[in-house]
C-alpha cells in the first residue's frame, strides 16, 4: 500500500511583543477627561493600557516584536522570505510599514506589505501567509500586528479614550509537513468575513482622499457589542465544523482584547470554559491589531501555551471584518 499522502502546514516556530514603556492606567484617564475607573472597569474591564512615547512609531514597535519572536524561533530576519504587517496605523500613507521593518531586521529576500482588516488584521495576516506557505511559495513568514492607536484617538471623547492602547506581537510560521487531520501542528484552518455596509458604526473620521488628515476614531459601542458576539461566534463554529473539532477539544481560546463582556459573552455563548479564556484586556486595552498577538505571546511565556495545544483565535474589526483560525501549537 502507497504511504498516505501529506500536506503542507504553517507550524508557528515561535512569538514575541513589544510594548511601549509608558503605562496609562484609569486614574490618570480621571485627570484628563470625565470618567472614573469604576466606569471603565465595569464596562470594559480594562484597567491600564500602554502608550507610544512621542516619536515612537508603529514600525519600532514591530521591530522589536518581530526580533523577540526571531529570537524565538531562533532564526535571524534573512531566513524569513514573507513578512505581513497587520496595521490601521502606518509609520507613512506609503510605503508599507512591512518595508521599514523588512530593512530594519536584515530581509533580504522575499516579499514585505501591508495589511489592512483594523482589529481583525492579525487573524487576516495570519490566514494570508497561511495560504502564501500552502501554496509552496514561500517557507517562513513573520506576521506582526503593530498599532500606535493613540494617535487616532480624540482625547475630549470619553466614550472611546479610554479603550485603546498602542503595542505589537509577532509570530513566526514556517512550512511542515502534516497528514492532514487535525492532530496535525500548525494552522489548521481559518475563516475571514467582511460587510461594508456597518462603516459608519466603527470608523475613523480622515483619510488621504477625504479629508486629507489622520482623522479621529469614531465608534457606536452600542451597536458594535451588539453585532460582535453573534459574528465571532459564526466563524468559530466555521472553524470547529472544518476540522471535526469541538470546543470541549480546544485549549485555550485567545480573542481579540476588545472589551471584556464581549469576551466572556462570546465564550459562554460557545460553551467555552472561562479557565480556557486568555485575557490581557485589563493591562493592554484594545491594541487592534496587536491585541491577539500580545496575548498569545503573554500565554506562551508563563506557560500556559505549550506545544500540542489547539489554540483558537478571532477577532472582530470596523468595516465590519471578522474572521478566525484554529491552530496546533
């Protein structure tokens, strides 16, 4: 009998985060505009977040990510030949962000760009290079998820002030070979969703062609809670349903850090155990594209992560975009 066929796989080698040294906590924010820590706890759970030093920029961030998750990984930035940068805050309208901190880790071969799906953008890099390694293009990826959010805040708008924070993690994949099923190491699937049509509830307020500036983030919060449960859950469902998995089978599950409700929520609604739930929230905020890879790299290195685990991420961003990955660790 012929040997049973195998199959290409993304296996993460290794993760890392940066996060800037200054740290904003509630009793600050009550200094600054109307609001109190029990206010911003009781709805969102976060209790600190971290904040780009003037001059610091999304691209030093990533870089100090990605050399982490190079260490970890034990490779250096030559060995990588696709790096994907998840931002909603780039150093320049162009060129990419991905290209600053190609040059700064010493790539030189492959391709750097890009990627733009607001707090849904690491789960969209990560299904990207997934397909990109799949195909046989390309060996080893570096996907970051880097954001200077508090340059897009509007520090009189309490309602959103107090939510985000700046930040950036990385992780490495790199092709194996795998047989197909789902004990297999590396991504084991991903499923990405976007509507157009939910724009005006989670936006930012500028843009080259509009406005000519950076403009202001601006949110409805009651209307993105309300859409973002039902959303996440969906695609997780995709998920488990694609590789004969249930959540009783999954480790840990890491969502994006956006609100805490919305995390416990969309946990309960899936039958997940709340000691299978990694929450960073509280220390970090919503660090967009950079809140899932934060919180990986947090897991990983207090152990709670461990090689063989099923790990599934999702995230919920404006546009709307949503989407998720189920991962072998």
């Amino acid at each position: 009998m012929s040997e049973p066929s195998k199959i290409i796989r993304s296996r993460v080698a290794g993760v890392g985060c940066y996060l800037p040294e200054r740290v904003v906590t509630n009793a600050e924010l009550e200094q600054a505009v109307d609001t109190s820590d029990d206010w911003i706890v009781q709805r969102t759970g976060i209790r600190r977040r971290h904040i780009a030093a003037e001059g610091e920029t999304t691209s030093q961030l990533g870089i100090r990510a990605a050399e982490a998750a190079l260490r970890a990984a034990g490779l250096t930035g030559d060995q990588i030949d696709l790096l994907i940068v998840a931002t909603s805050t780039p150093d320049y309208t162009f060129p990419a962000t991905a290209t600053q901190i190609q040059f700064a880790l010493g790539m030189d071969q492959g391709v750097a760009f890009d990627l733009q799906a607001v707090c849904s953008g690491f789960v969209f890099a990560v299904a990207t290079a997934d397909k990109f390694i799949k195909s046989g293009s390309h060996r080893r990826a570096l996907v970051i998820g880097a954001e200077t959010f508090s340059r897009l805040l509007d520090w009189e708008d309490r309602t959103t002030c107090v939510l985000f924070g700046d930040g950036a993690g990385a992780m490495v994949l790199e092709a194996a070979e795998g047989d197909g099923t789902s004990k297999d190491r590396g991504v084991l699937t991903t499923h990405l969703r976007s509507d157009g049509a939910h724009r005006a509830k989670l936006y930012v307020d500028g843009g080259p062609s509009t406005t000519g500036t950076t403009g202001h983030l601006r949110m409805n919060g009651k209307e993105v809670y309300r859409h973002a449960v039902g959303m996440v859950t969906d695609v997780m469902r995709d998920a488990f349903a694609a590789t004969g998995t249930t959540a009783e089978d999954m480790t840990w599950f890491v969502p994006h850090q956006a609100n805490r409700r919305i995390i416990e929520s969309s946990a309960e609604k899936m039958g997940i155990a709340p000691e299978k739930v990694v929450i960073t929230v509280d220390r970090h905020g919503n660090t967009s594209a950079a809140s899932i890879p934060l919180a990986l790299c947090t897991a990983v290195a207090d152990g709670r992560i461990k090689p063989g685990d099923l790990v599934m991420i999702e995230a919920m961003g404006g546009g709307f975009t949503w989407g998720s990955a189920l991962i072998r660790w």
